[in-house]
C-alpha cells in the first residue's frame, strides 16, 4: 500500500523571548490520519511549537506546509483560512464566555465562514451531538464541568471541518474523573482518521494510540519513535530517564 | 396658596420647556459619548502604536479640561477661526466628546479584563482581529463596563446643567431666570433639583433593568 499523504509539514521553526530560545530548529511532518503526540517536560516547548503551527505565536524562523503548499503567514487573509483548516484544541478550553454551549461551536460557522444562522445552528447541533452534548446545548460555559467544556471546544474545532487538530494538554486541566470522557472523544476522531498533533502527559493513551511520539526538551525536538521504541529502547538517556519517571507518575499503557 | 398659584403658573411651565431642552441634551450625549467610549477604549486596547496614542491624547486632554472651560471653547472660542455652532450643538459636542472619554476608560478597563486564551481560541478559528473584537471580546466587554458606563451616564445627566452657561436655556437656566425675577431661589432650586433626582433615579433605573437582562450566568466571576 503507498504511503499516506503528508498532510502538515514544519521546517526549522525557532522562536525567541528575549535572549531564550523556547524552540529550536523544530521540523516534523506529519501523514493523513496520523496521530502524534509530544512529550516532555513543562517549559520544554511543547505548547510553544504547536503555537508556532497556526502562527498564534509568530516564529522567528522556519516555514510549514499544509497539503504541499507553503502557508504564507504575513499574508492576513491566507493566514485567516489557513487557521480555519487547523483546529486547536486548548489546555484551558477556552471556551466564549458569553455564549452557549452551541453558540460557541457556531459562533464561527456565522462570522467566519458566513453561514446563514439556521444552517450553522444545524451544524453546531451535530457536532454538540458528535461529543454527547446534545442535553446541554444551551448551558453557558460556567455551567459546565471541565470535561464537558473540553468537549465543547472540540466540537468548536470541529465544526469548522479542520485538516488536522492541534491539542494543548487537552486533559491537564481536567479531574481524573473527567480525563477519560476528553479521551475517549479523542480516541473516536482517532478512529475516524483524524490528523492530529497533541502534546500530553497521558503516557498510557499516549502508548496505545500515538503513531508516533516525539519527545520534547528544551526547545529541542530530541527524540522521535514509535511508542514502543521511545517506552523500551529510547536512544537518547535523558529520553530514557523522562520516561522512567513518566510511568511511574501515570502509570504502564494500559 | 400663593405659592401653588406661583409654582403652577409660572414655574412649570418653564421649568417643563427646560426640561425637554435638557433632554434633548442628555440623550443624544449619551449615545454619541457611549459610542466614542467604545471605539477609543478599543483603539487604547487594540490600536497600532500611532492610533493608541492619539487615542491617549484625547483623553488626556477632554477628561483633564474643564468640562465648562471646554464648553467656551465650543462655543466662544471657535467662532475666532470662523467655526459657528448654535449654543444646542456646542453642548452636545462637548457633552459627547467629555463623556466619551470617561467612557473610553470603562471600556478599556473590561476590555483588558477579557481573558487572553479566549482570543488565541478566536484566531484559531481563523477569526480577523477586527472580527474576534467585534464578536468574541466587546460582547463581553461592554456588559462588564456597563456599571461604570451607567454611572458616567449619570453624571452627563447632572452636568448638562452647565449648558446654560453658554445660553442653551435648559432646566437649571430656566430655574435661573424664573429665580433671579422672583428671588425665590431656594422654592425653585429645590424644584429643579427634584426634576433631576427624578431624571437620574429614572436613568439608575433603566440601566439597572438593562444590567440584569443582559446578565449571563457564571459571567460576573
């Protein structure tokens, strides 16, 4: 069988604060329906290099592709529609305060890609629906528990029919009670053949799921593999010795 | 007995035709002044460098002058560069134009206040900064900037007075007039006091009403 498509590919991509580099010559690519996941310490660049992605922070260096063609990102309007085509999926769910839950998946149909309001409200309903949120469509943010606000700004991503996903530690902010219901949503886009890049310290989904993991210190993309091969034979010892710790905290894949 | 008759005839009367001169003052002031405060507080907050500025200097300068001493500049002052406005139109510009800036203040005060993830959210779905404002951060803004804003409305009410200065005859120069041919100033001061109390009262009111009607649950933190 020949070899998915690349759907997403990044070059080099380096950003600065000051005088610290938080990323460091980052390249990866990623296949049609692949799934990949960044580990690594807190502060090693995990978030900084998926912001880098959609250009919410603005690289010093580096360019990315999307299916083969380079996202000019001075340019507002290519940045605009590339952005569209990438969902992202926050940390902290980031979810519009003011609206309902099924305002905050249409908010976007309706001011961004201009559908009348009936069709976005359809739309919305659906994908609430896609992640079992069909009983609370009309709650406000506030009203809803972490996981069930995480599910919401999945199906906020989703609506606007992304290429590939970007996911922010979509379970750190959650109660463990609350993870498996983000990661079974999760594991389901998975099963559709999703694109997606998610950084996570959920080592045990990371095992079963990822295609492929990339380990992430200081900036540096240090180490990439199969799950198997980063858990069992890393090459690099600091690789080694994260993971170690790692299953200790969260525990062996399950 | 004489006193009714006094009240009755000559002070309501004019005191009534001061009263809609001071709404005719009070309501377009309002707007214009909420709708500059909106559209300075977003360029303080989200304008390029050059606007932010520009933006600062207004209201430096209309929030540090007197709101009487711009009054004369409206009305007295520009006529010697061959700019005229009636004395109506001098005082809604400088009603507006003051307010606006104590406005802009409120404005830029919720604006700051809106969480920053929300708007990394907005871009990520491909919103324009001027439509992730429009939609994602005013929205919120406005209804966390509402109670200031009530409160500036109701001081506009209680400054209008200064439009007599100028010879806009509105309530308190009516109640001047009708008092200095009289010499009962405490009966009719006292009079046009209650109008405004009864003007500000109203206005608390209404904003209080548009304050929870646009409440959202879990939004006031």
């Amino acid at each position: 069988m020949s070899e998915k498509k690349v759907i997403l590919r990044a070059e080099n991509l380096t950003k600065r604060y000051g005088d610290k580099e938080v990323l460091k010559n980052a390249s990866f690519s990623i296949r049609e329906g692949e799934l990949k996941i960044l580990i690594g310490p807190s502060g090693g660049g995990k978030s900084t290099l998926l912001q880098c992605i959609n250009f919410l922070v603005r690289p010093e260096a580096g360019r990315v592709w999307l299916d083969g063609r380079e996202v000019l990102y001075h340019r507002k309007r290519e940045l605009y529609a590339y952005r569209q085509k990438v969902g992202m999926i926050f940390q902290d769910f980031n979810l519009f305060d003011h609206l309902t839950a099924v305002g905050n998946v249409e908010i976007a149909l309706i001011h961004v890609r201009g559908m009348d309001r009936e069709e976005a409200r359809t739309r919305a309903s659906s994908e609430l629906e896609r992640v079992g949120l069909r009983e609370h469509m009309e709650k406000y943010p506030a009203q809803l528990s972490g996981g069930q606000k995480q599910r919401v700004s999945i199906a906020r991503a989703l609506a606007m029919d992304p290429v590939v996903m970007l996911l922010d530690e979509p379970t750190s902010a959650l109660d463990p009670e609350l993870i498996s219901e983000v990661l079974s949503v999760i594991r389901d886009l998975r099963a559709n053949g999703m694109t997606m890049i998610m950084s996570t310290h959920q080592i045990g989904f990371a095992g079963e799921l990822a295609d492929e993991i990339l380990f992430m210190e200081d900036g540096v993309i240090v180490e990439t593999g199969s799950p198997k091969k980063l858990f069992s034979q890393a090459e690099c010892q600091r690789t080694r010795e994260f993971f170690l710790k790692i299953v200790e905290i969260y525990g062996e894949s399950r | 007995m004489e006193e009714l008759f006094f009240i009755q005839n000559d002070v309501a009367p004019a005191l009534w035709k001061g009263l809609l001169v001071s709404i005719r003052l009070i309501v377009p002031s309002a707007v214009f002044g909420l709708v500059i405060g909106v559209f300075v507080g977003v360029l303080r907050v989200f304008g390029n460098p050059f606007l932010t500025r520009l933006a600062d200097l207004y209201v430096a300068l209309f929030r540090g002058f007197p709101l009487v001493v711009q009054l004369f500049i409206w009305y007295f002052g520009l006529p010697h560069i061959g700019i005229y406005f009636t004395p109506y139109v001098a005082s809604v510009i400088a009603f507006s134009l003051c307010s606006g800036a104590y406005h802009s203040e409120y404005v830029r005060g919720a604006l700051l206040s809106i969480k920053r993830g929300q708007m990394l959210a907005a871009k990520s779905l491909g919103f324009s900064k001027i439509r992730m404002i429009r939609h994602v951060v005013l929205p919120q803004a406005v209804r966390r900037a509402l109670p200031g804003c009530g409160n500036e409305i109701i001081y506009l009410i209680k400054y209008s007075s200064l439009a007599y200065m100028i010879t806009c005859i509105e309530l308190t120069g009516q109640g001047k007039i009708i008092a200095s041919e009289t010499f009962k100033y405490t009966e009719v001061f006292m009079i046009v006091g209650a109008v405004y109390l009864v003007l500000t009262s109203a206005a608390a009111w209404g904003l209080h009403r548009l304050e929870a009607r646009v409440r959202i649950p879990g939004f006031q933190h």
